[in-house]
C-alpha cells in the first residue's frame, strides 16, 4: 500500500551522533505512529559525520518506512535545517535535537496550531510560565542572558531562541529561508527575528527540557558566533524595515 503524503516532517540534524542516533530516531518514530494523528515523515540531516553515523542512518531509513536521511558537506545546524526544509513538500515542517533533551509530549500542541492555520511559526520555550527545565547553573545563566540580550539589541517578543524544538509552515519557510544568512546556530534566531519583524504569528509552547550532560556544543564559540549575528541583524535592520509578509 502506497504511504499517505506527510503532514509534518520531522528533522534531527546530527554530526558525530552514532551513539544517540538510533535509539533516538526510534523512540521519535514510536512516539509518532503511536501518538500522531497525521501522517509523518522523519528526516535525518547528517552534517559531514566522519564516525559511524551515516551508516546509522541508513539502517534505520531500511527498518523504518517513514525515515529518510540525506548528508551534507558541511557542518552546521542552519545548513542542515535550510536542505532539509528547502526540500520537503510536508505543511508543516519541524525540528528536534537528536538528544531529544525537549520532552516528547510537547510535539503534537507545537504543531497543532501550524495545522489548523492558526500560527506561522512555533517554538517550544523553556522560560515561559508552566515549562520543567532540569539543567546547570552554567547554561541556565547563558540562555538567560541571551534571550535578555535580543529583547534588549532587537526587541524581540518571543521568550526563548535556542530551544532545539520548532516548527514552521511551509509557506512561511519557503518566504523566509532565502532572508536567512547564518547556516550554523543562529539561524534559529535569525528566523524569529524575521518572522516577528514581518507581522508574523509565533505560538510559543512551554515545555517539558532536560540538560544532556554529553552535549558537544562548545558553549563559548556558539555565544560568540550569536553576538556577531546580532550585531549584524541590527546593522541589517537599521537600514531597512521588513515588509509584512501579505497573506
């Protein structure tokens, strides 16, 4: 029988992952066909792993009929995130980190109002009222301090960027993905600040988030590299006023 075309597609963007990679995939796919009420689609955007991923990957693409995988050259979450969105026909498109650190249960409220029609964008916020977050002093201080920093530098509304759990619709990504620049871990925030500045609705869902204490993510070089997207953004945005997206 032939499969249902995905209302959501999922992507897990992974670099160096072969440990988490598989017991991942399938515990979002379980979740999924057992939770899901639409017809899905995973996919799993290799970032030029050099271990034991791509072979993963493919495993699970032959186990798992609603998984698909593709690989980049280069490394980088917004790249991973701009081939796999730019090439999906699903409405609704989505991702999540591979640790799968957001809880689960939060999936199905953030996309529902992408469905429905109601939002053009969502994210799930760990600084909002009625969100359970488990993580050290350290990184809770960083995000913190981050999200204060673009409220300040470019006043935004949403409460929190970097949460590794969004979705979009896809006429939305379609309009914006060409306006994004950063290909790495600012591509995130660029999105948002975009979308805001065009009158866009972003529907915020508290969640559920537990810190990986295995996480790779070299915390100094990611705030570095979002401090000089900011100071481009404002510089961006001072010379132009974005145009409302015409619905």
């Amino acid at each position: 029988m032939p499969q249902e075309d995905p209302v959501l597609d999922v992507t897990v963007p992974v670099f160096n992952e072969e440990k988490d990679l598989e017991p991942n995939v399938r515990r979002l796919h379980t979740h999924l066909r057992d939770g899901f009420p639409y017809p899905f689609r995973i996919t799993v955007a290799d970032n030029a792993s050099t271990d034991r991923t791509p072979a993963i990957a493919a495993r699970l693409t032959g186990d798992l009929p609603e998984v698909v995988s593709l690989r980049l050259p280069e490394k980088g979450r917004g790249r991973a995130l701009r081939a796999a969105w730019s090439g999906s026909r699903a409405p609704v498109l989505a991702y999540v980190d591979v640790d799968l650190s957001t809880g689960l249960t939060a999936l199905l409220p953030l996309v529902a109002p992408l469905i429905s029609g109601h939002s053009d964008l969502a994210i799930g916020t760990r600084l909002a009222p009625g969100a359970r977050v488990v993580r050290g002093t350290k990184r809770e201080v960083v995000s913190r301090c981050y999200n204060a920093l673009l409220r300040c530098t470019l006043a935004v509304g949403f409460s929190d960027a970097q949460c590794g759990f969004k979705a979009v619709r896809r006429e939305t990504a379609e309009r914006l993905l060409p306006l994004v620049r950063d290909g790495e871990w600012f591509f995130d925030t660029e999105l948002l600040v975009l979308a805001e500045r065009a009158g866009l609705r972003i529907h915020e869902v508290p969640v559920d988030w537990v810190d990986d204490p295995d996480s790779s993510v070299d915390i100094l070089a990611t705030a570095l590299a979002d401090l000089r997207g900011i100071v481009r953004m404002r510089r961006t945005l001072s010379r132009r006023r974005p145009r409302p997206v015409v619905r």
